[in-house]
C-alpha cells in the first residue's frame, strides 16, 4: 500500500518510522519532509499548504492512505477535499479541525457542554477588551482566536502586561488576522499535561500521557518555543486522573461535536491544567504534539498503519491499542537563536555515531541535505529520544546520543523531564 505522510517536522519523521514499521509494508511517501525522513520514504516536493498541489499528487499517485501531520492543512480542509475524492484519510474536517482553529469556537463548545475549562469572554472590541481586562486584574491570560504558530497565547502576571498584550493582538496585529479576536481567560494553577487520543468520529482510544517543555531555557525560563523536549508517561496523570478526563473531558467533547454534525477521525490533542479542583481544558489542537509524538509514537506497540486506517474508516473499536511500559524522553536540539532568527546551512555532524545507539532514535525536524552532508535548515533540528526502564533512564539514553551530535550554535535544554523527575510519583 502506498501512504502519504504530509508535514516535515520531527512529528512527521516519528510518524513515517512508526508507519515503516508495519507489517503491511507499506511504501511512504512523504510530501514535503527533511532528510531524515527522505532515508524511510520518498519526499514529495509539494508543501504541506499546498492544497491543490497535494490533492492533484493523489490523484495522480493514488495512495490508498493519507496521514495528515500539521494543523495548517487541516484548517485549510484538506481532510475534506482528500475524502470528497474517495481517499482513506487520518486527520479531521476543516469544521473539526476549529477545535485548534478557534479558540472562540472551542471555548463556546466547551463552556455549553459543561466540561471544565478555564471562565473567559471573547471580544473583537479592543476597548470593551481593556475594560474587561481592567476589572478582572491579573494574572490573567490572553489569546489570540486564531492560528499564530504557537505564539497567540500570553499569560500576564500584571494588568500593564495584560494591556500591553491586547495592544500587540488587536492594535498592532502582531497575529495578523487571527488577533482581531481575542478569548480573555482566567489563569489556572497546576500541573500541565497533555492527554492525546485517536478518534474515529465515534470511538475515543486515548494514548498514553505526555508533557512537554515549551519555554526555550532550563528552568522553564525564555521565550515559548514550539517545545523544546517532552516525556511521557506524565506522572501527574495517575490512573484515575486518566478515567476522568476520558469520561469528564473528551467524551462529553466528541459528543458535542457529533451533535454539531463533525465526524471528527484523526488525533484529538487535550491540553490540560491539573488543578486543586480536577483537570481543566487549557486548549485543544487537532493533530499529534510536536515533540509529545516523538515519546508517544515509540511506546506504540500496535501496528500504526492498522490504526490510521481503523480511524479513517471508523473501524477503531475493533482494534486493541496496546503499549511499551517503558517510559520515553526527548530532548531537542535547536538553532542558535530560535525561536527568534536563527541560520541555517550549518553542518550536522555525529549522526550514524548517534543512530548506533539502542534504545534512542534521532528524529529529524529542520534538516536538509546539500550533496552528502546533512545541514539545519529550521529553528528546531532534531528531536532525540530515549527509551528506558524509568524515565532518568530513558533521558540518559537520549542525552547519551545528544552528546554525539554537533553543530555551530547548537542549543538544547539539559533538565528535560525535571519536573517528572522531582515529582516524587
Ligand atoms: P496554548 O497555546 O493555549 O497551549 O497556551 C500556551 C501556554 O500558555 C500553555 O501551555 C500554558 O502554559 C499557558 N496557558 C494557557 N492558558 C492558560 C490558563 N488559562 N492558565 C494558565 N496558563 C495558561
Ligand atoms: N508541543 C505542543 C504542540 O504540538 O502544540
């Protein structure tokens, strides 16, 4: 069978590894991918925006399967168009795919179906924005509507920040468009973590727990960054915990969109803040985590081309998803600067010295090839993952491949999983 992997970060090279394993032995291709993933599939020259470009590549190629990894596609209703010309698709509607889309339309949803979020109110005023800013105080948190790549989001410790913050989304429209609205939200305390499950409009198979690293320094210090390591098992997700975020969170979640008629298939990705009072929703995206796949993907244990077709075709319920024990840490290894500018071009050396190595993996994210030499070519260039006993283990594992790999400016974070780590679970 021939498959499609769209996307070319390191969520995209776990998922064509992921996929190479099964026993179907399927041929991937992956449209546009880095050169990593062009050593396990053939990289396509469409960008993963290109939606008439994609589409017409299937018609042509006819892939009996197509993975979607990135939300931009999925916002711009590639799902749709793929599935309106008969294909097997892993990845929701453009409808279904507003839960990332939207901060306004999964705040609405969420606030009239009862399930635990966050208190906030949506404005497009920036004066009635301010005065509502003003009358609660801070902390407070503000969010831009719509897609802003990770960086539509500003938690405010004073109101000053807070209105500093408006100005940037609706004045001075530093999200473009997708700041003219703003959902204004009360912060939560807690502990974040991430609950990913698949979804086949109707079956809910959550995976196992994750956490990632968002800020860009040790310590949690710095900008945010798209995520700059994660772990997984989350140890703040007990058992129990689990059960209600299935039961309190994501069914009730499905249910409404299945009311609103969105046949949702493909990952839904819950953000959460395990408070004093229970988990609440901080966000929903509509696709795998970027680097939470690169620990979730290796402790599959059940075939994953089985699995995307199940979902695609609504079939989940007659799979049984089955995992590795073994925790799983991923450190990633970065551009000098990111997430600000940052160059490229820089040679990456150490790679087969780091591939050696049992139990880790290097995936690739922002890498090219020129001739033989494998070189950086965005802000986050290799996400590496360790597999082991514990999860100091599984960080030794990675660290121990991290250090065999240079390039000039290489930055990475060393605490990765410290917060799992202290937790004392
Ligand atoms: P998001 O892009 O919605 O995931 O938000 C980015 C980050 O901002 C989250 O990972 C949280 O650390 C933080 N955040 C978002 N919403 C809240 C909230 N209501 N309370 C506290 N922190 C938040
Ligand atoms: N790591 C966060 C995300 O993929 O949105």
């Amino acid at each position: 069978m021939d498959i499609l992997v769209v996307g070319s970060g390191g969520r995209e090279h776990a998922m064509c590894w992921s996929l190479a394993k099964s026993k179907r032995q399927p041929k991937l291709f992956c449209a546009p991918g880095n050169a990593g993933i062009s050593k396990i599939a053939q990289c396509v020259d469409i960008k993963a925006e290109d939606i008439e470009g994609l589409v017409k590549w299937c018609k042509d190629r006819k892939p009996g399967l197509v993975v979607i990894g990135p939300e931009v596609p999925l916002c711009l209703g590639l799902a749709d168009e793929l599935t309106k010309e008969g294909f097997q698709v892993f990845g929701p509607s453009k409808a279904g795919a507003q839960m990332e889309g939207s901060k306004d339309f999964t705040k609405k949803l969420l606030l009239e179906n009862h399930i635990p979020t966050a208190r906030a109110a949506t404005f497009t005023d920036y004066e009635k924005a301010l005065a509502y800013v003003r009358a609660q105080g801070a902390p407070i948190v503000i969010k831009a509507d719509g897609l802003a790549a990770g960086k539509g989001v500003t938690v405010c410790e004073t109101t000053d920040q807070a209105e500093l913050a408006l100005e940037e989304a609706m004045k001075k429209k530093a999200f473009g468009e997708a700041g003219s609205k703003v959902v204004i939200e009360e912060f939560l305390k807690g502990e974040e973590a991430s609950i990913l499950a698949f979804v086949d409009g109707e079956t809910i198979v959550p995976m196992v727990s994750a956490q990632d690293h968002k800020r860009v320094f040790d310590g949690d210090k710095g900008p945010n960054t798209g995520g700059m390591g994660a772990y997984s098992p989350a140890p703040v997700v007990t058992e129990s915990l689990h059960e209600e975020i299935l039961d309190k969170i994501l069914k009730p979640t499905v249910a409404a969109l299945q009311r609103m008629g969105i046949v949702y298939k493909g990952v839904l990705y819950a953000g959460l803040m395990i408070t004093p009072e229970g988990p609440k929703v901080i966000e929903y995206n509509c696709r795998f985590g970027d680097p939470e796949t690169q620990v979730v993907l290796p402790r599959l244990k059940t075939d994953f081309v089985n699995i995307c077709m199940a979902v695609a075709q609504g079939k989940l319920s007659h799979l049984k998803i089955e995992w590795d024990e073994r925790p799983a840490a991923c450190v990633v290894m970065a551009s000098e600067g990111y997430p600000g500018a940052y160059p490229k071009g820089k040679v990456i050396e150490g790679l087969e010295k780091a591939a050696a190595h049992a139990d880790s993996y290097v995936f690739h994210a922002g890498t090219a090839l020129v001739g033989y030499k494998t070189v950086t070519s965005g802000g986050r260039v290799l996400c590496v993952t360790g597999l082991g006993a514990t999860i100091q283990e599984a960080l030794d594992h990675a660290y121990q491949a991290v250090g065999d790999i240079h390039f000039e400016g290489v930055h990475f974070r060393k605490d990765i999983g410290w917060r799992a780590l202290t937790s004392g679970r």
